[in-house]
C-alpha cells in the first residue's frame, strides 16, 4: 500500500452544500469557476466539523464567503486527505 497522498480531489458533494449554493447565484458563480482543488478545500472543511451545528455555521459562512468571492476558506490547515 502506497503513502503517497492524492493531488486531485477526494471528497464527494454532500447534499446540503449542494442545496445551499442552489440559494445563492454569486456563491454558485464563484464554485463554478474556482479549480476542483479549491472546491475539495470547501467541501473538507464543511465536512470535517465534528458537530452538526458546527457543520450547518460552516455552510452558511461558506456561502456567504463565496458571495463576497473568497475562492477557498480561510484559517484552516487544509485537506488532510489529500
């Protein structure tokens, strides 16, 4: 078994980040044109909330960061799973 980490995208989009960029013809704009990198960084960072509450703020910051333009989150590490 290899250790060499992915450089492509490992996570899948989940159904509630999906419905909430359905809110928001700007944050949409923004997932569409940003690399499928950038779009893994979003979805790992929502996902990896250990709390549903945690979770559910995350998306809702995210969208709101996407509709200011911010292209990945800020403040956190990044993908491990990559």
């Amino acid at each position: 078994m290899s250790n060499k980490k992915t450089t492509g995208p490992v996570h899948s989009m989940p159904v509630d980040l999906r419905t909430a960029l359905d809110t928001s013809s700007a944050a949409e704009a923004v997932w569409k044109d940003i690399t499928p990198l950038a779009r893994n960084e979003w979805i790992c960072w929502i996902i990896s909330a250990k709390k549903e509450e945690t979770r559910k703020r995350r998306i809702v910051v995210g969208i709101d960061k996407m509709r200011k333009g911010m292209r990945r989150p800020c403040c956190w590490a990044g993908c491990p799973h990559r």
